[in-house]
C-alpha cells in the first residue's frame, strides 16, 4: 500500500477525487482553493520559458547543420496543418450530425456582454494575420521570457541556436555547456514542484466544481458529453491511426506511458503544466533530443488539436442555440478562419475561449456577446482541450522523430512495453 500511494499518478488521482468531493459538498471552501491550484501552474510555468529556450538552443546548435533544422521544422509545421485541419473537420461533423444547441431556443436580446467583456476585449489584441505574426517578433529577449510568450522565446531560441552554428564549435561550446548544466538544474527544479502536484490539482478541481456547479454540467450537458466523445474518437481513431500504421505504435501503450502528464492536465486543466514531463518522457522513449526540443514547444503554439475540435463545435454550437444556423458557404469560411486565429491564442489566459471570441463575428450575424452561452460549462472542457493538446504534441514528435530518423524504435518498444 506504501508504495501505491508513493507515486505521483495515484497521487494525483485520489486528489483530484479529493477536489471534486469538496467542490460538491463545501463549495465556498472550494472556491477558497482556487490559488493552490494557480500556485501550481505558476511554479511550472516559471521554468517554462527557459527550459525551452535551452532546449532548442543546445537541439539547434547540437545539430551543426542549419538545413537539418529547417527541414525539422517544416516537416513538423506541415503535419501540424494537417492535423488541426482534420480535427476542425472533425468537430464541425459531429457537432453538425448530433447538433446539442438544437432546442434550446436562447433570445439574443436576453444575452449579457458584461459576463463576457474580458475576453471580448482580449479577442480584439490581434486583428489581423499580420498583426499576428508581428507580434512573435519580441521587444526585447528579456520580456518575451518574463511574459511567458512561448512564440517569442521560440523565436529568438532558433535565431540564437542558428546563431551559435555560425560561429565555429570552438566559441559556441562554452556557451553549450553551460546550457546543458542550466538545463539540468532546471529539471532537478521542476522533479521537487512535482511533488505539489496533487496539491494543485485538488485545488484546481475543487475550484472548478466549486464555483460552477454540477448544475452547469447539466444545463449544456449534451455539448461536453459531444465534445468529449470527438476528443475520444480523435484520440483513439486519428492519433492512434497515425502511431499504428506509421510509427509502429500502440495509443492504449502510448496513452499508459503519459498517463502522470494526462493526469496532471486533468487536474490543473493546463497542458503547460505537463510540458516538462512530456519532454522528458519523449527523449527518455528514444526521440532525440534536438527533435523533442524543437516540436513540443512549436507544437504548444501551432497544433493544437483539442482547441480546434472546441472551436468549431462551440462556435456552431451557438448558432444553433440562438437558431440562427450556419449555411454551408459560412461553415466553410468560420473553418478557413480557424486555421489562423487557432494558433494565435498561445500562451494567452483562457486561450479557447478568447480565440472563439474573436472568430464568432467572422460569420457575420452571430452577436459576440453569444460565447457567454457556453461561459458557465467552458472550464470543464478546458480539460479535455488541454490533454487533446498534450497527446497530439507527443504523438506529433513521434511521427517527426521517426520521419527525420531520430527515434531509437528498440528504446521506445523497450518503454512503451
């Protein structure tokens, strides 16, 4: 029994049961939880930025070829857009064929934009493409890291890897070295925050339960459980499809060897929090070092799956509670839309809700102030967003890994099991 209770996933377990049995029978107490579980995720995030500057800083440089890195790169990019285009697909499908807004006949007159007006305003910071890609370019170095904007870290770590490949092994090699110690220390950091786990996730999930109610599930019930079931479906069928026919993998195995990570995302509702660990995990199952470092910090900016299959199920979702339904031109243009502002909510608090805020109007009659609709429901998805996020990073620098042969296929049978 000792050592059942030792480790971190049973641990995580039995709080977040912890946290959902106060939330229902001590709300107010459980609403008092909320900075345990904003403790947590602020300590990981803490180390986020700098961890993965180091990592793609030593990946870059420790690969001496800046044509390797770009093909790297463009190969990760090019699946990540295949990915998010079938999981939009995929959640306009189901949202379509079961369509749970039906029925619910809300009055636009009766919607309240005061509920709402935070992420509305926050919806209105990039407007357009351009905007967009300006804002990755960071003021300065020093910010981008203490603001925790991943796109920027990113940014100025593949210049700086870039950088270090230019100007011969002799000077660069101090200056990896010390690095790598930095990056050592930095997991040793992030091993004694872990053991807070549990106690964030308690936190995290009394809050939620605490704050919203059961009642919130029940109310706009029919569009998490379809929300949910796609997450599933994706998971099982478009992922494990994917490891099994191409990287030789089982999901079910797959899913076992993250399952702390899956956890803790469950837990915290953050796929941030679980960043450190999936990295670790990967090159520990034989994915190189430089592939880990360059796909899981792009992959939390630009493949983001969970976030998709939300957005286009919320937003068509909302029609058809105002019965104010999409045509087929306007599903298409909502889904060509999402392709872009998907991946500009990196980073950004609450970023699925602020992104859908931003895409709502595109379809011309929906009132933005209609994303209140799914307001009360949308921290208990968050969950299901954050671990489609986390899974489809994993499996992604798999499939890049084994593309760009750096997968060590004996290591990872050997972990997988």
């Amino acid at each position: 029994m000792k050592k059942i209770l030792s480790s971190l996933y049973v641990q995580v377990i039995l709080a977040i049961i912890i946290g959902i049995l106060i939330g229902i029978f001590y709300p107010d107490f459980a609403v008092k939880m909320k900075p345990l579980g904003d403790g947590f995720i602020k300590l990981i995030k803490m180390v986020i930025a700098p961890l993965i500057f180091a990592s793609i800083v030593i990946g870059i440089a420790g690969m001496k070829d800046v044509k390797k890195v770009g093909k790297i790169g463009l190969t990760a990019i090019i699946y990540f857009e295949i990915m998010t285009t079938i999981a939009l697909l995929i959640g306009l499908v189901f949202v379509n064929w079961i369509q749970p807004g039906t029925g619910m006949n809300v009055n636009p007159a009766e919607l309240d934009p005061t509920a709402v007006s935070e992420y509305v305003s926050k919806s209105k910071e990039h407007k357009t493409t351009m905007d967009f890609i300006i804002s990755i370019i960071p003021d300065n170095v020093v910010a981008a890291v203490a603001s925790d904007n991943l796109l920027q870290v990113l940014l100025f770590a593949v210049l700086f890897g870039v950088g270090l490949t230019k100007i011969g092994e002799k000077a660069s090699e101090p200056v990896l070295n010390v690095l790598d110690s930095f990056l050592k220390g930095l997991f040793a950091v992030i091993k004694i925050i872990m053991y807070l786990a549990p106690i964030g996730a308690m936190g995290a999930m009394g809050f939620t339960i605490g704050k919203y109610g059961v009642e919130a599930l029940s109310s706009l019930g029919l569009l998490m459980i379809s929300f949910y079931l796609t997450c599933i479906i994706f998971i099982i069928f478009i992922i494990g499809a994917v490891l099994h026919f191409y990287v030789g993998v089982n999901i079910f195995k797959f899913l076992k060897y993250i399952k702390e990570e899956i956890l803790i995302v469950l837990g915290t509702s953050s796929s941030e929090s679980a960043l450190p660990g999936i990295m670790k995990k990967l090159e520990d199952a034989g994915c190189s070092k430089p592939i880990v470092g360059l796909v899981i910090p792009t992959g939390y900016s630009f493949n983001l799956d969970g976030t998709c299959i939300y957005l286009t199920m919320a937003a068509v979702f909302i029609s058809q509670a105002l019965n104010m339904h999409l045509s087929l031109e306007q599903e298409i243009t909502l889904l060509l839309v999402l392709l872009l502002t998907s991946k500009g909510a990196a980073g950004v608090t609450g970023s699925g809700f602020v992104t859908l805020a931003a895409t709502l109007p595109v379809v011309g009659h929906i009132p933005v102030e209609a994303v209140g609709i799914v307001l009360g429901i949308d921290r208990f998805m968050s969950e299901a967003r954050a671990i489609t996020n986390l899974i489809g990073n994993g499996a992604a620098t798999l499939v890049v890994a084994k593309y760009e042969k750096g997968l060590d296929k004996e290591l990872l049978r050997e972990k997988l099991g």
